[in-house]
C-alpha cells in the first residue's frame, strides 16, 4: 500500500504525523512537553485525578475535554473497589501507549491494520509494600508481561517489527524499564 499526502490510516491522520515530525525535526525546542495530572483524596485508599492541562509545542495547552479518573483499593487491600488501583492504571499506560505507537508506526509505514489487542500481567509481591518482606522483594511489580494479538495486511514479520519499534519509541515502556527520577515535595498547613 502506497501512503499519498492525504491519506489516514488507521484512524491516524498520516499527513499531520509527518508535518509534525517535520516541524520537530524543524524546531527541536517544540518537543519539550510537561504531562500533568492533580489528585484529591476521597476517604480510605479513594482518590480522585483531573487531566486537564499540560505544556506542549512551546505553549500551555488544553486537552479537548477534562478527564477525571478514580483510584481505588480492592476490599480484599483494605478498600473500597471504586475503581482500579494505581498500580493496575500502570498496566494501562504501558498498553495505552504500546498501541498508540503501533497504530501511529502502521500508518506510517503504510500498513492497515484490522486487530490490535494486548493482554497486560503485572505480578507483585504485597510482602513489599506491606513492609513484611526482606529488601529482595519489591514494592513494585517484579514484572510486566504484554502480549499482542496484531493482524493486519502485512507479514508476520512486518507486523513484529511494528510492535517492536513501538516499545523502542514508547515513553512508558521507557519510564518503566530505565531509573526516572521522582521528586516528592510536601506542603503541609496545620488544620
């Protein structure tokens, strides 16, 4: 399949993904972006995030519409089951942003894609974050493991190299398998 200057695929607007690699490639201080996300506490392990804002292409931007996500504790880890905890929300992000790569990588080398499914395990030891384990056993996930159903109009090979190229480019798969620095600050106000 040939890819013409007006041509989406995928759901992917394939000319704006190349005149915007262009643009980068143009003006490298346009890809220096900031994500951010604000989280209230509810009651017990419930909490509450807002997406709204965030700084990208030199600018404060918007997102088209304001997301709020709930976090939340099973009852079996002293919660309340309101929705999904934290740690599982970071299987979706590694899943989110994998697909999100293969349908942009796809599109660009001209391949249509008809299924792209994942199934995502996180295996953890509470010993950790219970503090009952030695300093061997980690509060994080010991490991993740995704798993791609892909079909499309290329080969099996083509497809594997699609896959692979977007957890070579995937800011998460980057974040979770390379030290990210963290910095916690506290503000406190006496009640």
């Amino acid at each position: 399949m040939s890819i013409t200057a007006h041509q989406p695929l995928n759901g992917v607007d394939v000319p704006t993904l190349f005149a915007t690699l262009d643009a980068v490639k143009a003006q490298k201080d346009i890809a220096a972006f900031q994500f951010r996300v604000e989280n209230t506490w509810v009651s017990g392990t419930h909490s509450r995030s807002t997406y709204s804002g965030f700084f990208g292409a030199g600018q404060e931007m918007q997102h088209k519409h304001e997301t709020v996500v709930e976090a939340d504790h099973p009852a079996v880890l002293v919660g309340n089951d309101h929705a999904p905890t934290a740690a599982e929300y970071l299987l979706h992000a590694i899943a989110a942003c994998l697909t999100s790569g293969i349908a942009n990588i796809a599109a660009a080398r001209g391949v249509e894609l008809t299924k792209v499914h994942s199934t995502v395990e996180g295996d953890i030891d509470l010993l950790g974050i219970l503090g009952l384990g030695d300093e061997s056993v980690r509060n994080g996930y010991k490991q993740i493991k995704v798993t791609f159903d892909i079909e499309g109009d290329a080969d099996d090979e083509t497809l594997r190299k699609i896959v692979d190229q977007s957890r070579r480019r995937s800011a998460v798969y980057d974040a979770l398998t390379n030290p990210t620095p963290v910095v916690v600050d506290v503000v406190t106000s006496a009640s």
